[in-house]
C-alpha cells in the first residue's frame, strides 16, 4: 500500500467517493462515541493494514463522520468500528470490535472466512471502491408502457447454473445475457430479478437461496459475478442491463428494504446494528426488536434518516444501474412509523413515488408484511401497481372447480375492479399472477394436493398453509395419459387466463416449460436441481412454450386485452351456455363473454368461454355486431398444436361451440371470405397507439 495521508474530508455524499485530492469517506452515526477507518491490502485480508482513528472535532459534521484519504484508488477495501455504549434496553448495540460494512458501499467483497473461530472477521464482508464508468453504448432505456408489459420472474443463479443450461457464463449476470434471445422470442418485456442485493448467502446444508436477507441495499451481489476482478459484479451487471435494455426487455429489481440479515437479538453485527442499532432499526421501549417481516428485525423506515438511506439507494439503481423498476418485498413495513403504526399517507412511499430521480421507474408493492398488514386494493398511492394475490387465489379456485367462484374469476379477467376502480387508478395497478417463487410452481399447481416441503428441514411446517391445488388423481410425476392430459389442460388454462385478463401479467420463469419443484412449495433453502431451470424441459414441452408465445403474441396485438381502462358496461356481454345473462348467485362453472371494440375500434370483437366443470359444455354463441362468424384463435381441449389453431377454424354453422371439460376458448370475429387471414391489427402497428 502506497503512502497515504489523511485529512478532514467532507459530510456528503455519503459512503466513499473518489475526488480530486483522493477519496471522501463519510458514514452516518448519531450515538457513536469514535469511529475508526479500516483499510485492507487485499480484499480477503483478515486484518487492516491501516486503522485511522477519526477525531470528533475534526472528522465529524452533525451525526455525519468524514475523513478524505489520498494515497488510493479503484479497488480498494474498506470498513468501519464504531465505538459506544452498549446498553441494548436503550437500543444501544456497539461493538468496538465488528468490522462493520459502508452502508452505502457500491460493492462488497466476498465474506470473508477466518481461518480460526473467535476473531472479529468472522461475520464481516468487506467494502469495496469500484470504477463506477460503464460504455452504455448509446443504448436506450426500452421504456415499456404498462400495459403493454409482460414481466417473467426469475431468478438470476436459478435461471442457468443447471447442467442443461449449457451457457458460458453459469449461475450470474452474464449467464442471463446467453438467455436473452429464449426471453424475446418467447415474447417476455420485463424481468422481475429475484434478490440481487448483496445478501447473506446462509450457512452450508441451509443455504439462503432466494437472497431475502439482505446485508447490503445498494451493492450487487458478489458470487453472481464472474470473479474475473475485485468488484467485477458491478460492471456485469450493468453489462447484463445494456444487453437486455437492446433486446427492449426492462430489469425490475425486488428489492428488500423491510429487514436485515443481522436478525434478531443473538445475530450478527456487521452494519446498520453496529453502526447505529436505535436509529435504523423499530425497537420497543425496552430495545428488544420489533419484528414485522418473520426475520428478527425491521428497518426503521419512519425515520428521516433512513427514508434518505432508502431513497438514495433507489437512486442509485435507478440512475447508475438504470434499473427499470421496482418490486418492494413487504412493502407494508415502507409504511410504519417509527413506533411501527401503520401510516394513512407514509412519507416514505410518497417520497418514493414523487421523486425526481425515480419518476419514471415502475413501482410494484408486495402489498402486506408479516405483522398482519394486508394493503392489497388500497396501498397508498396512484403510481403503486400491487402484487394481486386475489387473482392467484380466485383463478386457482375457479381452474380447480370449485363451485361459487365463476363470479371472482369474471373480476379478476377484467382487471379487478373491485380493488382498484377507485380514484384513478387502473387496471394496470394490478400484477396480475398464477404462481410466483412463493409456493409451488404451476406444473406442481396441477400435480400435488399438498406440500412437500421436508427437504427443507422444518418438519413440511413451512410454506404456504394453502395452494387451491389438486393432482386430478396421483399425487405427483405421473406418466398415465389421462392425468397428463387433464393436468396439460389445466396449465394452458391458467396461463391463458393469465394472459388474456386485463391487468400486468406476471409469468413465474419455468412455468412456460412445466418446471417443477417436486411439490416444494417454499424452495428459499434449495440452492440445487430443485429450483434450477432444467432447459431439458424446453424440448421435452415444446408445445406449451409454443403455446405461451402465441398467447403472449395475441395479447400484444389485442389492445382490447391489454388496455389500461377498466370494461365499461357496454364493452361486455356475459352469457352462459344458453345464450342468456348469468346468473351470478348459481354455482355453475362454465361461463362466456364477448368484448366488444368500443375502446379500440380498430379490433375485432373477442368471444371467451369458460368451463371448468368436469362435463362438456356447448354455448350458444351471440351474433357479432359486424354479423361476421366466429374464428377459434384458441382452445385448450384440443391437442397441440391445434390448441392455437393456425387456419383460425371457423365455428359451426349454427352459432354454436362446444368445450370439452376444463378448458376454455378464444373466439375472433371475421369474416368467411377473409377466412385465412389475420384479422387483428398489423404487427407493425405502433403498440402504443391505443393507449
């Protein structure tokens, strides 16, 4: 290490930022005593090569410590002590000897492991100075509409690290460059990037494979880079951005902002809880931890300071990352105070929502926490879109044939009204979901009437207490063809329905393909071939990815389906198979609508039928306005590929269509003589037109 001096510095910004007379370091503390720089000659070393003590009447502005160093550069290591008291029923946790991570760092090192038990470094990443220029090579952000917006979440090590990924770079941000052409052909504008926020990556035989743990809010996670280079993470994800931001497919981080990986009273120190455990984390009055989130502890998100921690970070992402949006795990705990109450209007989702830098970026709530808030169709604010968990459930049920639920099944096809026609928002402030990382994935949705979760260590107790499942005869993998063939209708069912409601549509990655977590519901623990992507899966069932891209292709150029209105009465006519208005309070399950074209006359008028009885069903269909005869652009009781017929079949003569048991249809009006033809607009259209 190079001669460096030390000298007073500045408050802001915060963290560490290279200047022309070295590099401003600066950390927030307001009941610290001293606080101590350490800098590191490599980015595994165990102990500093350099400790400097900063003085409080030289190095420290307000609650803001600072010291400017001259003698480095890129790609060094850093960390902070704080000294204090340590008197926990006030909420004072300091621990002169934690090695204690910038919160504001742009990158962390590796966890550094020591080589005996009992030391300091035990429990300590290390922060890192990393070159924060990037070529961008001119590309622009893809700006997406929401209602042209289809979201595919994945997960960044999950999506290539299986054998059959065959890609160079396996299990990090540039293995999800080599599966950017899969994405675009298969229809997909935004990816919704599981954790990647540098987390606590668990302990072996438990790992924490999902990344809800967060030990860092701003800086990548480490092991998803290659490690060509201390801090290479940053530059591959950003690289990972550009490429996907040129095949015009947005990056929506989840990101968690709710809790720590310092857990709770036994768990580690290693930043925010050695740094200033009373200002960043909720505390009751005798300093033990409020717990909100199911994992020890809760940010602070009512105090000033860390709003201004939180939204900084989003800046960060936002700006330097250009990141597209975001979607905030518990995103009720964003809304408690500093006593943990729940806010009417919460200061921190206001600033959010109103900021400047993040004007543009999708923001997207898990709309409840684990302290029994439940905010979904009133989370404050118009620019929120909501996780809509009453879609999986209502169209889980109706698909399952559950009786009474063809009246919540019908609200949810037309964006929810019900929890969002109110104010202004939309349709669109509705993500709309069958299956996500939480719980099993659709192929398990359709093959096992309960958990299986004993792999995971806790007994089968954990996971959700109820998935509106059922295995339509064996529980699990099953080569009879008749439960193939029922679970097969069921999959394109609830895909279809997924994609032909208005709302967002938010595809769980792999459910395209049938992947499956052998009846898993909670997977966060299973860093192995049972949360990979087997892309064996993608030839194997070839058709339903076929089948999702045409769906995918139909939404697009059906700005009926897609659009940001809520149907007004004269947009829909609800019929049964008779012909006739349902009757809402009978329990029947079939059930058909056509949608008229007043909100986008330039389409077609588009017929769905619904029957998720066990019996076949035939409905009498209405005329069309134009008096044109119905087309078939889907059905999912025919076997593929006539499941999106190709020749657009008329229906019969006498105005009617019969569905086998558990499937539905789309119709198109057009015309005989146009038989062949496609009648939706023009692909070259401008998708936006409509909007």
């Amino acid at each position: 290490m190079e001669r460096i001096t030390f000298e007073s510095g500045t408050p802001l910004p915060l963290g560490a930022r290279d200047c022309c007379d070295g590099v401003n370091f600066s950390v927030f503390s307001r009941h610290a005593e001293a606080m101590d720089l350490l800098l590191f000659d490599a980015p595994d070393a165990l102990e500093p090569a350099v400790v400097f003590q900063l003085g409080p009447k030289v190095h420290r502005t307000g609650d803001v410590w600072h010291v400017l160093v001259s003698g480095i550069g890129w790609g060094q290591t850093y960390a902070w002590r704080a000294r204090g008291p340590w008197a926990p029923e006030e909420g004072h946790r300091f621990d002169g000897a934690a090695i204690l991570i910038d919160p504001n760092a742009t990158a962390l090192t590796r966890r550094v492991a020591p080589e005996r038990p009992g030391i300091a470094a035990e429990v300590s990443w290390r922060s890192m100075l990393v070159d924060w220029r990037f070529d961008w090579q001119g590309v622009p952000r893809p700006a997406r509409t929401w209602s042209e917006t289809v979201i595919y979440e994945l997960h960044v090590r999950g999506l290539t690290l299986h054998p059959s990924s065959g890609v160079r770079h396996a299990g990090g941000f540039l293995g999800v460059i080599e599966r950017i052409p899969y994405l675009k052909e298969l229809g997909i504008t935004a990816v919704e990037l599981m954790p990647v926020q540098e987390f606590d990556s668990g302990r072996p035989g438990r790992p924490n494979y999902w990344g809800y743990d967060a030990v860092s809010f701003r800086a990548p996670k480490e092991s998803y880079g290659t490690g060509a280079f201390p801090g290479c993470q940053v530059i591959e994800f950003k690289t990972m951005v550009r490429e996907l931001h040129r095949a015009g497919i947005e990056v929506i981080l989840d990101v968690v902002f709710n809790h720590t990986s310092e857990g709770g009273e036994n768990g580690p120190t290693f930043g925010f809880r050695g740094l200033d455990n009373r200002i960043y984390y909720l505390l009751d009055r005798n300093g033990g931890y409020l717990d909100f989130t199911g994992c020890g502890n809760t940010v602070n998100c009512g105090h000033p300071v860390v709003r201004d921690h939180i939204i900084d970070c989003l800046r960060h992402w936002a700006g330097e990352m250009r990141v597209d949006g975001f979607r905030f795990d518990l995103a009720s705990v964003l809304g408690r105070d500093t006593k943990g109450r729940l806010l009417d209007d919460p200061p921190l989702l206001e600033r959010i929502a109103e900021d400047p830098i993040l004007r543009d970026v999708k923001l997207i709530a898990e709309a409840w926490d684990a302290g029994g808030a439940f905010q979904v169709g009133r989370f404050p604010g118009r620019r929120w879109a909501e996780w809509n968990c009453h879609f999986r459930d209502d169209v889980r049920r109706y698909w399952r044939g559950d009786a009474g639920t063809r009246g919540a099944f019908a609200s949810r096809l037309c964006g929810s009204a019900d929890l969002y026609l109110k104010g202004d928002e939309t349709p669109v402030n509705g993500i709309n979901f069958v299956t996500s990382h939480d719980g099993f994935t659709l192929n398990d949705l359709v093959s096992y009437a309960r958990k299986h979760n004993e792999a995971n260590g806790e007994a089968n107790r954990d996971g959700p207490a109820e998935e509106f499942s059922a295995n339509w005869g064996v529980e699990g993998p099953t080569d009879d063809p008749g439960f193939e063939g029922v679970r097969g209708q069921l999959v394109r069912n609830m895909l279809a329905t997924l994609l032909l409601s208005r709302g967002v549509p938010m595809i769980l990655g792999g459910d395209e393909f049938r992947r499956t977590q052998q009846g898993n519901s909670n997977a966060y623990c299973q860093d192995n071939e049972l949360s990979w992507f087997d892309w064996g899966l993608v030839e194997r069932n070839a058709d339903l990815v076929r089948f999702v891209r045409g769906l995918i292709a139909i939404r697009q150029r059906h700005p009926a389906l897609r659009s940001d209105r809520f149907y007004s009465d004269a947009d829909l006519t609800w019929f049964d198979c008779d012909g006739l208005p349902p009757d809402w309070d009978n329990p029947a399950l079939t059930l058909g609508v056509v949608v008229n074209s007043a909100q986008a006359p330039e389409t077609p008028e588009l017929c769905l039928l619904f029957n998720s009885g066990g019996d076949p069903a035939q409905f009498q269909l209405p005329s069309n306005a134009d008096g044109s005869s119905w087309r078939v652009f889907v059905d999912t009781g025919r076997r593929p590929p006539e499941d999106l017929p190709s020749s657009r079949t008329l229906s019969p003569k006498d105005g009617r269509c019969q569905l086998a048991p558990r499937t539905m249809a789309l119709l198109c009006a057009g015309r005989p003589d146009r038989e062949g033809s496609d009648p939706t607009p023009s692909q070259k259209q401008n998708p936006r037109s409509s909007e």
